[in-house]
C-alpha cells in the first residue's frame, strides 16, 4: 500500500519533470515536510521540493533552499 504523503524535489535550472523528480513516499505530513526541507538544505541537494497529499492530490507543504514557501 502507498504511503500518503509523496515528496517530489528538483533542480529549478534542471527539473527532470514528474514522476523523475519523485524522491520518497511517506506516512506521515510531519516526516514528510522535514524530509523535504532537508533535502533542499544544502547546495548539493535540489533546490526546491514540494510535499503531496494523495488523498486530495494537493501540494501542503513547498521549500526552496530549505525554507519553506507559500508561494509554488
């Protein structure tokens, strides 16, 4: 069974596009949002990262550079 809470994350210079910027599925919105932010906190890591409800197919939660943003 899928998790509910998928994180998708990419370089905004290069976004692979998709499913291809798919990184993690997770049960659980507080582990999900702190998987994402940690994932663009760094210059190596993607720059951006939006977190997804599967039950309403929305976007809760979005970082860039490790902040995260209200506008995506």
């Amino acid at each position: 069974m899928s998790k509910r809470y998928l994180v998708f994350a990419g370089d905004a210079a290069q976004p692979s596009g998709g499913w291809d910027d798919f990184l993690a599925d997770l049960s659980n919105l507080r582990e999900a949002v702190e998987f994402a932010r940690a994932n663009t906190a760094d210059d190596l890591a993607p720059n951006w990262a939006h977190v997804v409800d599967q039950e309403t197919m929305k976007i809760v939660a979005a970082f860039r550079n490790g902040t995260e943003v209200t506008a995506y």
